[in-house]
C-alpha cells in the first residue's frame, strides 16, 4: 500500500508545459500546488475510469471539477456530439440545437422564463451581474465569504476583517474601483446581512450567492439562511442571484432553488449543462430577461456562444438527468459511500468526516460539524495532503486541493464506490492512525 506509482511521462511533460504555459497550466489549480505536488497528465477516461500518461489507472472523482455527471466518454453524448460535428463546427448563426436545449430546461424549470447560453460560469456570472445592475438600476452586489463566482473583476474579493467591509481584491490587477460596489458577508449570519441591508439596501442591485457553496469546502446552509436571504432581498427590491454553476444540475434538476424550493431571480448554471464542452448560461423571469441586448440595453454577446458542438453534448447529457429517479439514485449511491467511510471513521475515533449533499462530498478533516462559513474550516491541510498522495497511489483520483468538493457520476456503480471506499478508509488509517 507504500507503493508509489510511476509518474516519469507526466513528469515530462510538466517541464515541458511549463516552458509554454505560467505554473505549466491552463487554470491554476491544476498545477497540484496546494497538495505540494506536480499534475498527472490525463491521456483517456471511460465511465468513471482515467487514465494518466504512464499508464496508471484511477477511479475518477474529480469529474473535470464536476461537469461529468455521466462519467466520461458517455455513449449518448458521443453519438450526439458526433452527429453534430459532421455538420461543422460554429456558424455564428442560430441553429435548432439551441432551441431544443432551451426547451429541455424551460419546459421543466419554474424559477426562469428565458436563457442565454455563453462558453463559461465566469462568463455566465459576469453577464448576469451586468443584467442585475441594468435591471434595478444599482450598482453594488453582496457576495459571501467562501462563495466563488468565477474569476471576473467584480468577484475576486475576499472579506476584510468587520462583519460588512467593502472588497478588496484577492488578485493583482483588479482596480480598487471595480470591487468598491463589492459587498462581502460571511456566510449564514442573518444578524451581518440585515445590517448590511439596513446600511446599503436600496443602492444594492443583487446579492449573489452559491446556494450550496461547493468551491471552500462544502459550506452547507440549509434553508433558513438562503429563506432570510430572499425575504430580505425582496424588502429592499434587491435581486436574489443563486450561482447554481455546481449545484444546478447536480442535487436536482433545477437545481439548488427546486432542492430548497427557493425561487431566486437570476440563475446561473455551468459545468453540467455542457456535458464537458464549454457552456455556462444565465436565466431569468421574462421581464429581466427583456432587458438583455438585442431585446434591451444590456449588452451581451458572443462568438461562440450556443456552439452547435456544445450544444450537442448539453443535450444528449441533460436528456439522461432528466430520466425519472435519476436524481434520486446519484443520492442514495453517494449516501451509501459516505456513510460507509464517516461509520470507519467514528469507530475508529478518528477526526474527520465526509460532509455531503446530492452527489457531492468534501473531506473534512476538523472534526467541527455542520461547517456553515469559510472561516471555520481548519486551514492545516496536512492531514488532506498525505490522504491525496496516498489515494493516488492506489488508484482513486480526487481534486488536488482540500478545499475543493468530490463529485459521484452516474456510472459511479455501488460496487465501485465500496471499493473506493476501502481506498480511502486504507487512507485514513496511514494518515490518522
Ligand atoms: N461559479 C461557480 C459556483 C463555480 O463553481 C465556478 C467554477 O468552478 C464558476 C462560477 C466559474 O465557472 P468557469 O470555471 O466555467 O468559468
């Protein structure tokens, strides 16, 4: 179980992309930084199976960061994203592959009348903040500490140190003018947003949230906070903007609002909706919607957006979760995995749990439960680290950063998931024990 696998291919070929690309990769977190590592390179994956440059074989729980619901190289995305390909690539003209996703959504979401597709959730996110400004005429948006919303200007902010400060970046490059409409709030503390609404409310275009905050942890709410969040929005005329990039698509079909059964007013969604080709998409009830170019004054657009190709792969894959008890059986498959590992922890005394929702899970290591707010998670990921490289080891592949969630696809069978399970519980006795 010490055994290390061979890693010389992927090795190589970090040297080399580092030559090409800053850090060697194309989105940072890739770059194994944060488990004090170097990346596998992926050459293939099937169902719920990668496979790295050297041949190595894992149980794929990262699900390219979580667009993968039905694993990877799904025979009914492929058909239909091949079908696609044979009549070309991009026509920057309408096609009927963008209606029917349209109407795969909208015919079954209650909370949004209208969708736009763009290529990302940043892209989606930034849009839609423009429309929520557009609409009410305001300028300044709450976040939450511990939400992300994708890398515009507007959203790299971290809390100060009061319980309502005004933004200040967390990259370089972002002008201080860009983030001073920037609110930010620590997650379920109803006492902090009624004082933030008190001070700001009518100058205060949309509080935009994570429902299920997936991206530091995984920050479970409940209802009752996201419920005062929409009575007090509505109080002041602000929008409620639910980012369902992660959740939309993952605990239900209409995501975290229909799990919770809160009706937001702008909805972004993501990851799942391409089934792995770029495309992120906002929505919202028609009379927002109506503000969006060319119907109204907010401006929007793009080259690629609605990509035939995209579109394809969004279809054939949302066709599937909307199959009656889909949804249902991610959940009790998930349920049966974590359960599993958390009942070997407790017996084992040892300091950590699986935190859970849907088809989601996050390795918490603080022994705290019910982990509601950024600051709360214990930030010594060294106990995350060994357990990382250990799993890697034996054959079962997760994001390589503690803060970020797992994700259980479809083709993620019981039978594979109880032999993951033994993995990590083997992992948990090298670390803990
Ligand atoms: N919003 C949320 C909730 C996300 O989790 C992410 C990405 O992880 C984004 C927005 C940004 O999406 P993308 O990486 O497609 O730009």
């Amino acid at each position: 179980m010490s055994h290390s696998i061979s890693r010389s291919n992927s090795e190589k070929l970090f040297q080399k992309a580092k030559t090409y690309f800053p850090g060697g990769v194309n989105s940072p977190v890739r770059a194994f930084k944060s488990v004090d590592g170097n990346p596998l390179f992926i050459k293939r994956g099937d169902g719920y199976k990668i496979w790295d440059e050297d041949g190595n074989e894992f149980i794929d729980f990262c699900a390219s960061w979580g667009p993968l619901i039905l694993g990877h190289n799904h025979p009914a995305i492929y058909r239909k994203v091949v079908e696609a390909l044979q009549n070309g690539t991009s026509f920057g003209a309408p096609t009927a592959l963008e209606n029917e996703l349209a109407e795969l959504i909208l015919s079954r979401n209650p909370f949004i009348d209208k969708i736009r597709f763009v290529s990302s959730g940043t892209e989606a996110v930034m849009s839609a903040l423009r429309l929520a400004r557009g609409y009410t005429g305001r300028n300044k948006v709450v976040k939450f500490e511990g939400c992300y919303h994708g890398h515009t200007d507007a959203m790299l902010v971290k809390a100060g140190s009061g319980l309502v400060t005004f933004g200040e970046s967390s990259s370089a490059g972002v002008p201080a003018a860009f983030v001073n409409e920037t609110l930010v709030l620590p997650l379920n503390d109803e006492a902090a947003l009624r004082s933030c609404f008190q001070q700001h409310g009518f100058d205060i275009a949309c509080a935009i949230i994570e429902p299920i905050p997936a991206n530091n942890g995984l920050l479970l709410q409940g209802g009752e906070f996201l419920k005062t969040l929409r009575s007090v929005c509505s109080e002041y005329g602000a929008l409620l903007f639910f980012d369902e990039v992660i959740s939309g698509f993952r605990v239900s079909f209409n995501g975290a609002a229909a799990y919770y059964g809160i009706t937001p007013d702008i909805i972004t969604y993501g990851k799942i909706i391409g089934g792995g080709l770029p495309v992120g998409a906002y929505g919202a009830r028609e009379e927002i919607m109506s503000c969006v170019s060319p119907d109204g004054p907010v401006y929007q657009a793009g080259t690629l957006s609605g990509n035939p190709v995209a579109m394809a792969a969004g279809i054939a894959q949302l066709t599937v979760c909307a199959e009656e008890g889909f949804y249902q059986d991610q959940e009790k498959r998930t349920k049966a995995f974590v359960e599993n590992v958390n009942t070997y922890a407790k017996e084992k005394g040892y300091d950590f749990e699986f935190v859970t929702i849907g088809s989601i899970f996050w390795f918490n290591f603080d022994g705290k439960k019910n982990i509601t707010r950024a600051d709360q998670i214990n930030p010594d990921m060294s106990k995350f680290k060994q357990l990382h490289a250990f799993l890697l080891n034996n054959g079962v592949y997760i994001g390589p950063s503690g803060y970020e969630v797992g994700f259980i696809s479809s083709v993620h069978n019981p039978e594979i998931l109880k032999k993951a399970a033994e993995v990590i519980k083997q992992g948990l006795d090298h670390v803990m024990a």
